[in-house]
C-alpha cells in the first residue's frame, strides 16, 4: 500500500509567511513533523519543489527565535520542538517508514543545528575560550574553576527547592523533564565513542558497561530510570507535552554534540561536566525522596549514581579530558562544550525554579551573575 504523503499547501498559507508568527512557527513544526514517518525517499521525490519554502520558512523561525521581536519565545520553543522531534529518527529504531536519510530533511535538520549552535556561543563570554591554559593538567584545573564558580554548580533548584520544598509532583515533573539526557544517556556514550582510541575509548566503554548494568538487565540505568516513570504513573503521551523551550534545548544539545564526529571535543566536554555535576544534584534528589517517603524503587538510579558518577567523572577527566587536550583545537572544543553545558544548564534551572516558585528567577539573576557566560 502506497503511504499516503500530506498535502504540501501553497505560498499563501499561514505557515510560509517572510515573518514567522506564532501561528506560522506552529504550523511549520506540524508540516516537517508529517513527514517523519514516510520514507526519506518518497519525501526526496514529491517534495523537492518545495525545498526553497521550507528552507525559507525554517530560517525565518531560527531568525525570529533569535531575534528580539515578540514572537521569539515561541520560535525558539517550535525550534527546539521540531529538532526534538526529528532527533527521534536517530535515536530510536521505527516500526514503520522513516524519514531518515532524506536529503530535505537533513537541510532541514542542520539549518536548526547550527542555528543551536549559534545561539549557545553567544552565551559565551568573550575572549574565554582563548584564555585557556596550553598545559593538559593545568587546562582541566582552569576549566573545572569556571564551573565551580558558575551559577550552575550549586544551583537553587537543587540546593534549596528540590531539597527543602518539593512535592511529589514537583518531582514527578522533574524526572520527565530529566528524561531527555538521563533517560538516554547510554546511547549518547555509544554514539560519541565512534573512532576514539586507546585510554578515551576504554574510559567511554568502561562507562558504558556500568550504564548496562555491567551485564544485569534489570540493573541497566535506562530500565532503573524508568521505574521512576511506573512510581508517578508516567505515561509515554505525557512527555512532550511537559517540556519547556529549554528541556528540549538541553536535551538537543546532548543528541548534536554525540552524533557528529567533529563536535566530539564539545562532546568529551558537554558529558564531562554533565558526570561532574551529577552526585551533589542527586543528593538532593535523594533527599526529596526520602524526605517525602516515596516508593524506595523509584530512587535506585540516583543513588547509584551519586557514587558511579563520581567515579566517572574522574575517570573521564584523567582518561578522556587530559589526553585529549594536547592540541588547542581539541582544548578549544572541550571547553566550548563544558561551558555550553554550564551555560544551558544553568538557564534551563532557573527556568525551573521560576516555574516551581515565580518570580525566584528575577531576584536569583540580581544577587549571582551568571559566570562565563
């Protein structure tokens, strides 16, 4: 049976206007997201005359999600929604057509890439990556002070709010919109150790093993993760509709960096500092959960992790980080990725804390200043 392609409308609608609307960034997301699950080819072959109004109409919304206009909160959340959902086509093996390896859709997918990109170097402070140390050791002990003394490290969210005041919807809420990384963090280790060598691909493969539950199925992090999701009755239909602008961001951030090769240095970077981060947040977790005395099966993964992630943070930095660090290139890309994990860390947490306790965000940004970015 011949799949059935969505009618493609003409220039007059909505949705291929020059300025991208709220309406317009919508209903672009709808249109691309039609074609996920139709063969890349039969979408290469009927919608090849149509390539300049989606090529046009996707760099007007990355435009409009980067401007200062009213519409740019909701371009930048259609932005971050549609590369989200195309992510799915590379990170989960479809039981029906797929749109992966089409050649519209892979324009489509980097004009949102690079637009991402783009958008976390300017959060960057200037002249930062420059200042880095030459000297491996040296460069770590420089990078890891940033984020010591970056908004991120100790963070509210964690420190005060999980801790002392969440509830149990709050935490429900907290692990789906932690899915997007911790969920899936195996296959981001799996896709980023492709063509690493020597102390690196032992150190991604050691760390993946222990993601794998060293050989035990029901210890296997995603399957630990996912009894968090059968404690609050988390349903698949429940996750996107939970995700902010910058879930989803963080969550792209992480796929981008891990499937492409010549980001691997961001990459040894952004996961680095993701493991570095880890213990002290879950700690708090840790207490929220017992504090309100919650089922004891829901919280393995991340009292595993508090010590596990300690471990491979050093392990990463010796390992990964130090033997990577010998050219200023890779010295270049690894602090970019620390820093844009830092830097979009810290943005999605107060996003969080305004969300659990409004106008919290406003008086954090006065009293602590973002750091290195």
């Amino acid at each position: 049976m011949e799949t059935q392609l969505p009618t493609i409308d003409h220039p007059s609608t909505p949705a291929i206007r020059t300025r991208i609307g709220r309406t317009d960034a919508a209903a672009l997301v709808e249109e691309v997201s039609s074609w996920l699950t139709v063969d890349a080819d039969e979408i290469d072959a009927k919608f090849t005359a149509e390539r300049s109004r989606i090529v046009e109409a996707v760099t007007d919304m990355n435009a409009a999600a980067a401007g200062p206009g009213p519409h740019r909160e909701d371009a930048h959340y259609h932005q971050q929604l549609l590369l989200s959902r195309i992510y799915q086509t590379v990170m989960q093996i479809p039981d029906r057509p797929s749109a992966e390896g089409s050649v519209l859709l892979h324009e489509v997918t980097r004009l949102l890439e690079n637009a991402t990109l783009q958008a976390e170097d300017a959060h960057l402070e200037p002249g930062l990556l420059e200042s880095a140390p030459a000297d491996p050791r040296q460069f770590l002990s420089w990078l890891k002070g940033i984020v010591r003394r970056h908004r991120a490290f100790k963070h509210p969210y964690y420190t005060d709010f999980i801790n002392r005041e969440a509830r149990s919807e709050d935490l429900r809420t907290y692990v789906i919109q932690e899915s997007l990384i911790d969920g899936r963090f195996d296959d981001f280790l799996a896709m980023m150790q492709i063509g690493t060598v020597g102390a690196s691909k032992m150190e991604i493969a050691g760390n993946y093993w222990d993601e794998m539950g060293n050989g035990d199925p029901e210890a296997v992090h995603t399957h630990l993760f996912n009894k968090i999701y059968e404690v609050f009755d988390v349903r698949p239909e429940d996750l996107e509709a939970a995700m902010t602008t910058t879930d989803l961001h963080s969550g792209n951030l992480a796929v981008l960096l891990c499937r492409y090769r010549h980001l691997y240095p961001e990459a040894v970077g952004f996961l680095g500092m993701t493991e570095w981060l880890a213990p002290d947040r879950f700690r708090n977790v840790v207490r929220a959960w017992e504090r309100l005395g919650l089922p004891e099966v829901g919280i393995t993964y991340h009292r595993l992790h508090i010590t596990i992630d300690s471990q491979h943070a050093a392990g990463w930095f010796h390992n990964v980080v130090i033997p990577s660090a010998d050219s200023a290139y890779m010295r270049r890309g690894i602090a970019r990725g620390a820093l844009w994990r830092a830097n979009s860390s810290a943005r999605h947490l107060d996003e969080r804390l305004e969300l659990a306790r409004p106008g919290a965000e406003g008086a954090l940004a006065e009293r602590t200043p973002v750091a290195a970015g």
